[in-house]
C-alpha cells in the first residue's frame, strides 16, 4: 500500500555558446640517458552564468512548476551548510541575506611532477 509520495524533477539550460580556454606547458630535466625528471603545470578556466531552468514538485495532493534564473540558496537548519541551488521566479535570500545567480565554475591548476623512463 502507497502511504504518501514525492517527486522532485529540474531541468537547467545554458543559452549560447560557452567559452572556456584549456592550456599547460611541461619541462623535463635529463638525469640519465633514458631517465627524465618532469614537471608539469596544466590550467583550465571554464564558468558557465546565465542558467536557467525549471523544477516540479509532485505529490499526492500537488503540482507545482516554477520556471526561471537558477540561484543559490542557504540551508536555514544547517550552519555552514552547502549550498543548494534552486529555480525560482523570485530570488531566494542567499548567503548573507543577498540572493546570488548560480555559477557553475570548473576552473582549476593542476601541478605534476614525477620520473620519465623512456625505452
């Protein structure tokens, strides 16, 4: 028997075309005739703005969709909490009581360093 149920579904888009630039440059040191000290240092900077989107709550008694920006929202209950990110046609009050347009960032550096055997 089904006492009670739920159903959350969201779906976000970018519009437009998103830029990134990817890029490293790698120096090796010859130690031996076939053995090379190396060091790499490899970087990417990737951030999507502008994401919008919809989510729908279901139940048993209700179905509601709101459509709009994708923001971040605080967790009231959980000090220091993550952030959840939520559609809505209103801005939600963010970290510091200021609402926030999400931001997807996948930038970073990545440093390598490590011995080379070539046969």
């Amino acid at each position: 028997m089904l006492v009670g149920w739920y159903a959350i579904r969201t779906r976000v888009e970018k519009k437009g075309v998103p830029l990134g630039f990817d890029g490293g440059v790698g120096i090796e040191y010859h130690l031996a005739p076939r053995i090379f000290l190396c060091f790499d240092v490899k970087g990417r900077y990737a951030r999507l703005r502008g994401l919008e989107g919809s989510s729908a709550f279901s139940d048993e008694f209700n179905d509601i969709l709101e459509r709009g920006k994708l923001y971040y929202e605080s967790v009231p209950m959980l000090a220091g909490s993550p952030r959840l990110t939520m559609v809505q046609t209103s801005p939600p009050a963010g970290p510091g009581g200021e609402p926030r347009l999400a931001v997807v960032d996948l930038s970073g550096i990545s440093l390598q360093a490590g011995i080379r055997i070539r046969l």
